[in-house]
C-alpha cells in the first residue's frame, strides 16, 4: 500500500510540475533537472539525486539544520545554485543550534546565510497562553525566506515540507517565484532524508521542538496542540508510528 501511494504522489508531484512547463512558468534547465530527479526517483534509484547538469539556476533553500531541511539542501545543490538561509530568532534558536547551522551548511558545501527577525510579539503572546506557537512562527519564517528570494531576484525557493505532496509540492507564487516543498515532491518520509543524510555521511540528533514550544508547553492545554502535529505526519505516512511515539514522548518532558 505505501508504495501505491507513493507512486500516485511521484505522478501528480510531475504532473505539477509538467502544468508549470505548459503555461510556461519554468524555465527549461530548471524544468529539465528537476524532471530528471524526479525520473530517476520513480525508478528507485538509490543515488537518484545524484547526476550530472549542465546548468544549475540559483535557489534559495529554508534551511534550519534539521533532517528535512538539511535533505532539502542536500538534494537541491545538485540541480540548483543553492543559498542556504536560516531564519534566526533566540526566541526559537539557542545559540548551540546556531553554531551547529553553520557547520553543517559548510560540510553541505552551499552558501549560507542568517536573517534575524523580530519574534517578540509572537513570544509575548505565548508567554500569555494565547495560542500555539508553531502555525504563526512557521509563517514568519516562511514569509522572511520568500521575501530574501524576492529582494535577491531568485525564481526557485525551496521549503523541507513533507505534507505538501503533489500538485501542492510545487507551486507558482507572486513576483514569479516558484515553490519547491522538496521532501514532499519526491514523496520522501522522515526516515528516508535520515538515510539520504547518512549516505553522504551526516548525522543529526536534535530535539524534538524549540524554545518557543517549550514556553508553550507551560501551559498545559497547549500540549495537545502540538500533539496533534505529530499525529498529522504519522497519519500522512511520512513519519512512522515508532517515532511519532518518541516525538510525543519527547515533547512531554520538554
């Protein structure tokens, strides 16, 4: 059943990405690699993200330094001229994390930079009990990458998305810049960017959640927020039950 389903993502991902070419909102090097990446996925190719391209259009890639991030940096800088950016507030980043981005965007070998934004509100709001943080700070962070794009001319913006599968996994937007939720593209699960990570040998152990769900988590009634989250991706397969488990028991000691 899993590999019905995933042959039916990989086709609509192509489908997506052949509406793209048709109304002429790609260009054809970036139509050309990401189309070869894709067939040789289909295939099964162990290797498939590695080949050789002629011409690599300049991407940018939202880059946190977990595992569906780092994949989507990995995979990418092979089609694309990749800039890496991580978005940087203390309110969700300890400076350990910070430093752990910038030594892996160098053993990834692509450019890389930080853009601080303002998170204070959203902190202040959470401190409160207002809501859960994740959805607004997903958004702020989504907002800052897509702006960098924009005021850098860069066409091609790639998020670690694994939900977003099919004709959601690449998307035309505003200004026409074009959305790439890599992982979901190639219907990649968590464990599969784990082992694409550990072929080129690179390990990452963070924890479960940040500072900012931590805070939340002080008030109880949050905590279901965040569990349903978790139980959002194991529903959509793309993190099996075993660590949907761990994930939940992880963020009930944060």
């Amino acid at each position: 059943m899993e590999e019905i389903i995933k042959e039916i993502r990989l086709k609509a991902s192509m489908k997506a990405l052949e509406r793209l070419k048709e109304e002429n909102l790609i260009d054809l090097d970036a139509y050309n690699n990401l189309m070869n990446l894709l067939d040789r996925r289909i295939k099964g190719k162990k290797y498939f993200y590695k080949f050789d391209v002629e011409h690599k259009p300049t991407a940018v890639v939202a880059f946190s330094g977990g595992v569906d991030s780092s994949t989507s940096a990995l995979i990418s800088k092979n089609i694309f001229d990749v800039v890496g950016v991580t978005v940087y507030s203390n309110h969700i980043m300890h400076e350990e994390v910070k430093n752990h981005v910038k030594n892996l965007s160098k053993k990834l070998g692509i450019k890389h930079e930080f853009i601080d934004i303002d998170m204070d509100k959203i902190a202040k709001d959470i401190e409160k009990g207002k809501y859960h943080p994740c959805g607004r700070c997903h958004k702020a962070v989504e907002e800052a990458v897509i702006n960098y794009a924009k005021n850098n001319g860069i066409k091609f913006v790639v998020f670690g998305d694994l939900l977003s599968v099919g004709y959601l996994s690449i998307i035309p937007m505003d200004d026409g810049l074009i959305r790439i939720n890599m992982p979901a593209f190639l219907s990649l699960t968590k464990n599969e960017n784990r082992e694409i990570l550990r072929q080129n040998n690179i390990e990452i152990n963070l924890p479960y959640g940040c500072p900012l769900v931590k805070k939340a988590h002080e008030h109880k009634h949050m905590r279901k927020f965040t569990i349903q989250r978790i139980l959002r991706e194991v529903r959509a397969q793309v993190v099996d039950k075993d660590e949907g488990l761990k994930n939940i028991l992880d963020m009930l000691n944060l």
